[in-house]
C-alpha cells in the first residue's frame, strides 16, 4: 500500500535512500528548507519508493515510464489534483538534483505535466470585518494586548503563521517601523509597519511583554514565556472570528490574504505587493489580480464617457 503525504504520520515520514537522503539534505543546509517542508518531500519520496519496492524496482531503474505508472496509481487511489501537483514539485525537484549529480543520464522526469488546477480566489476579510476583529481584544488585560499586537502585526506586514510565530524582539526596529522577516526558505525581507500597528507593539513591548516572565526572546509569548505556536495563533483567531460574527471559515493566511487584497484595492502595484509577500515569483501574487481587475472595471464605468448612458 502507498501512502501519500496526506496519510503519513510524522513518525513514517524517514527517507530510506541514500540518494533521498543526500537531497533531503541538499535541501536543509544549501537551500535552508524549514523542517516542515523538509517533511513534505522526504513524504512524497518515500511514498514513489514504497512503489518501486511493491513493483521489484529500484530507484537507479526509474524511467519515465515507471513515473507515468506511478502517477496514474496515485490518481486511481484519489489522490486530488493539487496535492498531486504539490507530489510531482517534489519529484521534479528530486530527480533534477539527481540528474545534475549524474545519477541519471537523463532526467526521467522532464516530460511530466502538472495537472489542471481549478484557479481558487483567496479567502480574504472585507475592511470593516478586519476592523472588528482587530477592535475585539481587551487590551486592559495582558493576553488581550498581547493579541491586539499580534492581529495588527499579522494585518499590517501580512505575515505568514510561521514568520509570526518566528519574530525575535529584535527583528522589530521601532526607531524606523521596519520588520524584519524571514519566509520560506530563510529569505530575508524588510517590511514597513504602518503607525497604528506601531503604537500597539510599542505599548505592548514596553509594559504587557516583561509580565510574561520571557523564557525566550520570540516577539509573542504564551502564558509560559514561550514562544507561541502555530495552533495557538490559529485558535485565537478563530475564537475572534466567531465573537466577530464572521460565519465562514478563516485562518492566520486570511490575514495574508486581506493584506495583499486591501494594498491592491488602495492603489499599490502588483511588484509591490510581491515584495511585501515576499514572493520569489510573481505568478503567486497574480492569484490577487481579480481585485485590480474590480477595480479597473469600477474605474471604467466611472469615468468612461460612455458609461453612464
């Protein structure tokens, strides 16, 4: 039986080829991977040589016709589309690193396709929702402005769950407003904070913060002094959703999501918002261009002399 990365327990997720485990560990010390991701692909390696095995072949011996059979057993057994594509990134990724190695004479899997993606608009909050949430916290209480600062903090530089939970007292310089962020893969970016957010996390770091009795230097801390986790983040924004009234479903990349949607709805440029994300590529921000194109049509019908008749 082939399990794939959306079945594996942490436990199961260990690589059992040298070739793996030299690109896994390519991947941890000359691209700086986080271990969650590092999990990803050790997952979906695993996953194609527990294939081979269950087909008497061996890694050294995959075609690319072994990896068109594999494809096609991941899709019988369900796998959906996208975490089919997320399963051939991995791959790919493996097999080019392979090839570049000269393992391989040819890299077997450069005639892969990715399947068809159904294009999914982000989840993002309406301003005046993302004003009820951010005016929830009580801020007369230590965790209440501990919250306050992070909501604001996540809003104002539109951080992912893992760069907040992340940020060192030091990554925020409150001489310029500016916050240091490392994203994905260790790439460090500087990102305004605007005076509002400002006000809060000076509050907050001059008299609620030293009440936590710091264990560590993370920005954020749980009741321990500890840096707080992804599931903590994640809970507290969904309680505060819920006493907002907010029906549908959110999480810490709604706040992302809201971010870039409400720069763009302002007036920003796409460039802009790519590096305020921290995008490597601008084809992930292109997913927010449904709201220039609102807006040009807003804009047209406006002031179009046509419009109005």
């Amino acid at each position: 039986m082939v399990e794939t990365a959306d079945t594996l327990s942490s436990s199961e997720q260990v690589a059992v080829h040298p070739w793996v485990d030299r690109y896994l560990e390519h991947l941890l010390v000359e691209k700086g991977l986080s271990e969650n991701s590092l999990s990803g692909y050790s997952t979906d390696l695993s996953s194609l040589l527990d294939f081979l095995e269950s087909k008497s072949a061996t890694l050294e011996e995959v075609t690319s016709r072994v990896l068109f059979l594999y494809l096609t057993h991941l899709r019988v057994r369900g796998l959906a589309s996208r975490s089919l594509a997320r399963h051939l990134s991995s791959l790919r990724g493996f097999f080019v690193f392979a090839t570049e190695e000269g393992w391989y004479r040819e890299n077997p899997a450069q005639l892969l396709e990715n399947p068809k993606l159904p294009k999914k608009l982000p989840e993002f909050l309406l301003r005046e929702e993302m004003a009820r949430i951010l005016a929830l916290p009580d801020t007369s209480t230590r965790l209440g402005m501990r919250d306050r600062a992070m909501l604001e903090l996540l809003y104002a530089a539109g951080l992912r769950v893992s760069e907040l939970i992340g940020l060192r007292v030091l990554d925020y310089d409150p001489q310029t407003g500016l916050l240091r962020v490392f994203g994905k893969g260790a790439k460090e970016r500087l990102v305004p904070v605007h005076y509002t957010a400002q006000e809060v996390l000076a509050q907050y770091l001059s008299t609620t913060r030293p009440t936590f009795r710091p264990a560590q230097d993370f920005l954020f801390l749980n009741r321990s002094g500890k840096g707080l986790s992804r599931q903590g983040v994640w809970k507290l924004i969904k309680r505060y959703a819920a006493e907002a009234g907010i029906k549908r479903s959110i999480s810490p990349h709604t706040f992302r999501h809201s971010f870039a949607t409400h720069l763009l709805e302002g007036g920003a440029d796409l460039r802009t918002v790519q590096l305020l994300l921290g995008h490597a590529d601008i084809s992930a921000t292109e997913i927010y261009t449904h709201v220039q194109a609102g807006r040009l049509r807003a804009l047209h019908k406006e002031f179009h002399p046509r419009s109005g008749m």
